[in-house]
C-alpha cells in the first residue's frame, strides 16, 4: 500500500515548540537514544535552561556518518521515502521483534503494544524512513552548532553499546564518543553486555542515571 507522505522532516524545527506549547513546564532529565541523543544535544545546547540533566544512549555523531560512508552508501542512505517505498515492508517485523524483547526484559506484556503504537500509521512509518536522509542532509548544520556549542553546568551521563558493534567500527565509535564525554563534562561509561538499545538491554543504568540527577 502506498505511503501517505507527510512533509518532510527537517532539522530547524527546533526545541522551542516544547516550551512555547506548555510541553515543558518544569525542568527536565532529557533522555535520547542514537538519533534521539543528537537532537537532544540539539536541545541542550539551545535551550539549557528546561534541563536538570542530560542522559545519552549510544548517541548517533555527524562524525559517523560523514567518516564512515562511501560516496554510493551515502547516495543510498539519503534517499527520501517514495510513496510505494520497498523499504516500508521490513519496518513492521524488526519492531514487532524489538517491542517482543523490550516487553519481555521489562516484564511488562503492555509494553509491547505501546512499543508498536509508533508504526501504526503511514505518517510513522515515512518518519522512520526519512530520519537518516534528514540527518544526512544536515550533517554540515550539525557539525557548525557543535562547533559553537556552549555546554551548560548540568549532569551529563553518556553510555556507548558494544554488544554486537562490528570491530571496525568500536574505535571510531569511542573516539567520538571520548572528544563528546571531554567537551561536555559528562561521566562516560562504555557498556560491554549491551547493544544499541541500552534502554532494552539494561534498563537498570538508564533508571540511576536518571534518578541520579534528581
């Protein structure tokens, strides 16, 4: 079935609708995951002052993306989601598979079906489509505010995935991550028995890393 393309993603929406539409009213541990703990970088270096503290999880880095690519895989990962994209039919079956195993770790049954309400609609899907394209896109953009960035004095926790990282890629991984732990303070832990998704691996740092800032 042909995708209902919503428009398309782009990077300088920014943090401030958080704030101005009454989402943020108090401040705010903010927690991001790969793609997520770039924007929530985003955030913290636009508006720090609706933090109390930041948590990242195996945070994607511009560095990566641009590094790590040939010229055909970066022309590949940028394209933008068609209407009658192939790519849509593999989404459906790798969630059902993570939300199985996040329900599961959790002990929690419910946690399944509030894992899948984010593929439910042609809109979700185009977004999770169109995510590396957006941020393949604004590499240069990224890359210029982390230049300028200002880190604001709050706790900062980062933790970098092993588990499953193709060897070739666990230096370059860790240096960014290393050059990202020194500019913001942050207390950096590499975590061996986890993969990219910390939060279903080990849920328990991600819980005392939050609490930990309170």
């Amino acid at each position: 079935m042909p995708l209902g393309l919503p428009a398309r993603m782009v990077l300088e929406r920014g943090p401030d609708p958080l704030h101005e539409h009454g989402v943020v009213r108090i401040l705010v541990v903010l927690v991001g995951h790969s793609w997520g703990g770039l924007l929530s970088q985003l955030v913290t270096w636009q508006r720090p002052d609706l933090l109390k503290g930041l948590v990242l999880l195996d945070p994607s880095h511009e560095a990566l993306w641009s590094d790590s690519l040939t010229p055909e895989e970066f022309a590949e990962a940028s394209r933008h989601p068609t209407p009658s994209d192939p790519r849509a039919a593999a989404i459906l079956p790798a969630a059902q598979d993570l939300a199985t195993q996040t329900a599961e770790t959790a002990n929690e049954p419910l946690l399944r079906d509030a894992y899948l309400s984010y593929v439910e609609t042609d809109a979700q899907l185009f977004t999770i489509l169109d995510e590396i394209p957006m941020i393949l896109d604004h590499l240069p953009a990224i890359a210029h505010h982390r230049a300028s960035a200002t880190w604001p004095d709050i706790p900062i926790t980062l933790f970098t995935a092993m588990k499953g990282r193709p060897q070739a890629f666990v230096e370059p991984v860790l240096v960014v991550q290393e050059a990202l732990a020194a500019a913001a303070n942050a207390h950096h832990t590499v975590v061996p028995d986890a993969g990219h998704y910390i939060h279903v691996d080990r849920p328990d740092l991600v819980i005392r890393a939050v609490r930990g800032t309170r």
